[in-house]
C-alpha cells in the first residue's frame, strides 16, 4: 500500500539528523532566531501584544516558560502564543516567497520554548528550526485555495505544519506522532477564511501566526498521547498537490536558506516601491514639501491592501501603500523600522498619503508573485522623477548580510532594550553559533530594561 505524503514527511523528519543539516543552514536558523528576538523587542509594546502577555495566563495557566523580555512565566502554550504575537505584530519578521508568509514568528518562539523545556542543544535548536521551516513551506507551496479565491491561505493556516514538525522532531515523536500532529495541525489550524474578503485589515488577527503555533504544538502534543488524524490529507487535489509538496525533499537545499529579512515593518508587497522612493529622494534632493504626486506603479494584488491616508492603527500603517510613501517622503525610510504610535494622527503625512496614487500595472500583475516589482514617479512642481522598475530589497539571491541584520536588531530593539541588554543578546547570538544555548534563553527570559 502506496505511503501517505503526510507519512512520507514524518518519515523523513524522523530520519533526519542534525549532522544531516549544513552548517550554512543553521546559520541561517541562527539569522533567523536574532531576526524574531527583534521583531519581539519592537512589538513589546503595541496594545495587541500587552493583551496577548496577560491572555495567556488566563487562557494556558501559571507555568515556567518565560515571556521574553517581560520576566514573567506561564505554560509553553501560553509563553509560544504570548512571544509569537510580539514577534509577529510589526510585520518586521521574516518572509519565504514559496510559502507567501513568515515562518519565523510561528518556528522561533515554538522550538526556543520547547529547547528551554528539554534542555536541547544548540546544534538541535538550529536544525529544529530548519526542519520547521522546510516542512511547513513544503505543504504551504502544494496548498490550494481551499474556497479562498484567488489566495492560498494566510500564514497561519500553514504555520501550525512548521510548529507540528519542528517541535516533534525537538521531542523525538516517533514517525506515526509526527504524521498525526501534522494532520491535526491541518484541521486544528484557524482557517482565517475572512480575511480572503475582510476589508478591516487593521484588525489585531492579522494573519493568525500565533494560534497557529499553538494549534501545531497542541496536535503534536495530542499525536504523542495518542490522537489520530486524516492519513490522507495532503492527498486529495485540488486541496493539496502532493507531488509538489515532496518534489526534492532530502535532495535540494533547504527551504530556509531561501527566506528574507525585512529592512522596514510593513506588508513586503510595496518594499519595492519605498525602497525605489528613498533613491529617488536622496538621488536628487526632493523635498517632501514640493511634491504635488507620487504614482507607485504595482501588481494589483496589492489593491486588497487596506491603503488608508488616515490609519487608526500600526496595523493599518503596515498595509498603506500611501502612508508609507508619505512617511518616507518626510521623515526617510529609517521611520519605517520599526513603527510605533508617534507615526499615527500625523496631518502633514495624511495630506501628503491623499496625493498617492496606486496604479495597477498588467505586465507586473503577470509576474506577481515570484516577482514582486513596483516603479515610482514623484512629480514635484518643477521636475518629474521616475524610478526604474524595482525588486524589493534582501531577497534570496542577495540577503541581508548579517552585520545589516545585527544593525536591523539595534534599531528595532533600541525603544525597548537599553545597550547593555541589546549587547547582551548580541554575545549571547554569538555564543550560539559557537554552539551554545544556555545564553539566549537566560538573556530573553529577563524583562526589558526600558519599562514596559
């Protein structure tokens, strides 16, 4: 009898050892890891994130996980749901082009907390993370649209795959545990079927990362003492394309080398329409207060976004391509990463945002999403100033190196972390290419030293 796809993936987690994975792709994992502790020191903050802190005590209970940068505890469900949201809040964590999504902010804070709990390795952690990601991006790229026309499901549909993998092979769950955690993860996911057609993007949803942790740590916890899930999950088109899902798997390069770290906090869809303003800004001296109209020329998936000139929320900045651009324009891009609350109720960014335009162009709707293009034309009162089309930024063929990364970290950190505590994750990331653990996890188990 022909082996299920979902049994063929436990089959090769279960087989995979840490000597199987290269040392380019642990540090890779590594990237990643300082990347999300960034990412969570930025979003400490936002209100969404002080409710998910205080959620997870009543909705998992008192425990010994710590919340990172807060100093207090709770369960490893309530500490991954808590630390997930802070990673994920800001849209500053990373992304994979194949899976259309961000793996980091469900993998780091799932396989950091189970690591702490069982006393894993360094050399562990790092390929726990990889084996995350390469499962879930696996699936994610094989899903279809499930009744979400002209989309594939958000990240938190997949992420809980990622979580299932990663956090059975931490706990060496036998073949069988792993394939039923991944079919549980597949139903226990949230569907998030209305944000396919909700027009109220700045909600605190956003795409559902962390109950999607919580859901896949759950249906590995679940597998382990016994439950059972759909053996034949991913093998019903037009659902899942099974052949594509195990195309490669154990022969190509991992999936995570392949991700991307974000240079500013917003939806990665229009990073090449701000990266294109910034040049043209500073190629030729414009002033923010001389521009009449600015044209961003992008794929028309890009029209879903919310594109509010008055945002009420951080969330609603993340997905306005005007606001944006607007903010670039007059205060440069370094306002981008991260946002907070002082870019919100600005007037003179409000006015400048009513004088973008959003043109849908026919040639990069084609290409979207393996391309993601945009072009920009600023037009002030004297000149008219046009940017060839542009690629975002840090993408896979040429990554952020890791010292921008480590200056992503300082910037991202610095309203929350003061030097000594960013320095003290910073030699703990060392200690962890040099193979230790104990550091990290001692360093983001102490609560911030700015005040929440």
């Amino acid at each position: 009898m022909k082996c299920p796809t979902v049994g063929l993936l436990a089959r090769y987690v279960c087989d995979l050892k840490a000597n199987d994975i290269s040392d380019k792709t642990k540090h890779r994992a590594a990237m990643c890891i300082l990347d999300t502790l960034g990412a969570v020191a930025a979003g400490l903050r936002v209100p969404s994130v002080v409710a998910a802190r205080k959620a997870s005590m009543d909705l998992f209970g008192k425990g010994d996980v710590p919340l990172w940068f807060d100093g207090g505890r709770t369960t490893a469900a309530g500490a991954m749901f808590a630390n997930s949201s802070a990673a994920a809040v800001l849209d500053m964590d990373d992304g994979h082009i194949e899976a259309r999504g961000h793996p980091a902010a469900a993998v780091i804070p799932a396989v950091l907390t189970v690591a702490a709990e069982i006393g894993a390795s360094a050399d562990e952690v790092l390929s726990a993370v990889a084996i995350g990601y390469e499962v879930g991006i696996r699936i994610k790229s094989g899903r279809g649209d499930h009744g979400q026309q002209g989309w594939n499901g958000q990240t938190g549909v997949w992420t809980g795959f990622c979580v299932a993998a990663a956090a059975g092979w931490l706990l060496k769950a036998s073949q069988d545990q792993i394939a039923n955690g991944l079919s549980l993860a597949g139903v226990y996911s949230p569907g998030l079927v209305a944000t396919s057609y909700t027009t109220q993007l700045g909600a605190d949803i956003k795409e559902g990362i962390p109950w999607s942790t919580v859901a896949g740590y759950s249906s590995l916890v679940l597998a382990k003492f016994g439950h059972v899930g759909f053996a034949d999950i991913f093998d019903h088109p037009p659902f899942f394309d099974s052949e594509r899902i195990l195309r490669g798997l154990g022969e190509d390069e991992m999936k995570i080398n392949s991700n991307y770290f974000k240079p500013y906090a917003t939806c990665r869809h229009f990073h090449a329409g701000v990266k294109a303003l910034e040049t043209l800004v500073a190629d030729h001296g414009i002033n923010a207060s001389e521009i009449t109209a600015i044209k961003v020329h992008i794929f028309d998936y890009a029209l879903r976004l919310s594109n509010k000139s008055r945002p009420e929320t951080l969330t609603d900045i993340q997905y306005s391509i005007p606001y944006c651009m607007a903010v670039v324009a007059i205060l440069g891009a370094d306002a981008l990463l991260p946002i907070d609350a002082s870019l919100l109720g600005r007037r003179e960014i409000s006015a400048l945002a009513d004088k973008v335009e959003i043109i849908p162009d026919a040639e990069y709707s084609a290409k979207y999403p393996s391309v993601a293009l945009n072009r920009v034309e600023v037009i002030t009162r004297s000149a008219v100033y046009s940017s060839s089309p542009t690629s975002p930024p840090c993408v896979a063929d040429a990554p952020m190196p890791i010292e921008a990364l480590v200056c992503k970290f300082r910037r991202a950190s610095g309203n929350t972390l003061d030097h000594d505590q960013q320095e003290d994750v910073l030699r703990a990331f060392t200690s962890l290419l040099n193979g230790e653990i104990a550091p990290l996890l001692e360093v983001t188990a102490k609560p911030a030293a700015v005040g929440l």
